[in-house]
C-alpha cells in the first residue's frame, strides 16, 4: 500500500521543525531531499550505535528515545524526542552515531540525508540558521539535563521532568496538562538517575498530594502551579 504525500509545506509540525522562517520556495527545496520511509513500529530501531552518519531524522508523530550502553552492558537514555525535534545531530563530528534510537511507540520519521541538507543550507541562509539554532537546542537540553541530575532532589526531578513533557506537549499544539507517557516506569527512573521504585512512590505521592493524577499511561496535571514550584523556579508554564 503507497503511503499518503506528506510534503513540509502540509506537515502540521513544520514550526516547528528545518522548515521555520523559510521561504516557500526554500522550503520546496528542502522538501525535496527529505525521504519518508514506512513507519517504524514499537520498539524498532532507527540507528544503532556505530553506525556510520548520513542523516539527520525529524520526528513527524511518535516519540523516539535515544540511549547508550555501557561497557558494562547497561542502557543509559540520553533522550526522548518527539514530534518536530530532531535526531542524529551528536554524530557529524565524529561521522559515526554515538547513541541508539528507538522507536517507543509507532512514529513516523522524515529522513535528512546530511551532505544534501549542508549543500542546500550553503544556498539558503535561513535553513543554515535554523539547523544552528537546532543544534544550540540540543545543547541548551543537554545543560538542563545536568542540571535536573546534578542539583535536585528525586521529587524536583520528576516534578522538572513533567512539567518539561508538558511545555513540548504545549509547543506542538496539544494539551499541557493531559497527555500520555509512552515511556515506562523504567525508562523515566533511568533518564532522572532514579530506581524505579523511587518513581513509581512519587507518582503516587503526587497524586496524593492533587497535582496529577494518573489513568493508565494518561497523566493530568491538575495542579500546574504546584507542580511549577517543586520543579524549581526555571521552569516556566
């Protein structure tokens, strides 16, 4: 079965995403190099660690986490990315993927191909502009990562990390205070450096104390002032 054309030009995320601040005809030509694969089911991978780097990848719809593994063995999640956020920007020094991507859910993904997108971004100013502002993005997240590791406490971490989900949740068009993590128990204790049992206790304790509460995978904020508090001053509604 063919899938539905999908250009940027009708992509409901493209404020999101390369396309912002071009020009109509600009973002033609970015939507010409732009490849669009099948959708990646649960769990499948989008790259692997080692792999050699030829693109960059936008979500379209899903959430993808990216993750690292140890020598150890273990699995270390770096990230967790969705729709409009791209993917894969950590290896173009290096020319190899240093992280894995996972799809959580299905989701769909606009493949980049990197040497056509550096040939088109010396063609138009816009688009090298908004691939730097992509990658200080990245970097600006990174930064408020440690700082969600290395300052605060178990209760500001998971309150940080909610009311984060909520501002990109707010970003894309959708609801600030009601929506579903994809992601499991496991997944967020691993990212916030917490045993899952501590997170499991402090989903409950939230919701003891009226700030969320929680049907299955759906999660509403109910008390977003509160919640803005305990994750600590920067974060903002």
């Amino acid at each position: 079965m063919a899938l539905p054309s999908i250009k940027c030009q009708s992509c409901s995320i493209n404020q999101l995403c390369l396309p912002v601040m071009l020009a109509e005809s600009e973002v033609e030509h970015l939507d010409s190099i732009i490849q669009r694969k099948k959708p990646l089911n649960k769990n499948e991978m989008l790259f692997r660690s080692g792999e050699e780097f030829q693109a960059i990848y936008a979500v379209r719809s899903g959430c993808i986490k990216s993750y690292t593994i140890s020598e150890s063995g273990e699995e270390q999640i770096t990230g967790f990315h969705l729709a409009g956020e791209i993917i894969g920007l950590d290896a173009i020094s290096s020319g190899k993927h240093p992280s894995m991507a996972k799809a959580l859910e299905t989701s769909m993904v606009c493949t980049i191909p990197y040497h056509k997108l550096e040939m088109l971004s010396g063609e138009i100013p816009g688009l090298r502009q908004q691939l730097v502002r992509v990658m200080s993005r990245e970097i600006h997240d990174d930064q408020e990562l440690m700082l969600l590791l290395n300052k605060k406490s178990a209760d500001e971490r998971l309150a940080a990390f909610l009311v984060n989900l909520s501002s990109r949740f707010g970003k894309r068009g959708l609801s600030r205070t009601c929506f579903n993590l994809v992601m499991t128990r496991g997944d967020i204790a691993n990212y916030l450096g917490l045993a899952v049992e501590t997170v499991s206790r402090l989903f409950t304790k939230l919701q003891q104390n009226g700030l969320i509460t929680i049907k299955d995978k759906e999660v509403t904020i109910t008390d977003f002032n509160q919640l803005n508090v305990l994750a600590g001053s920067k974060c903002h509604h």
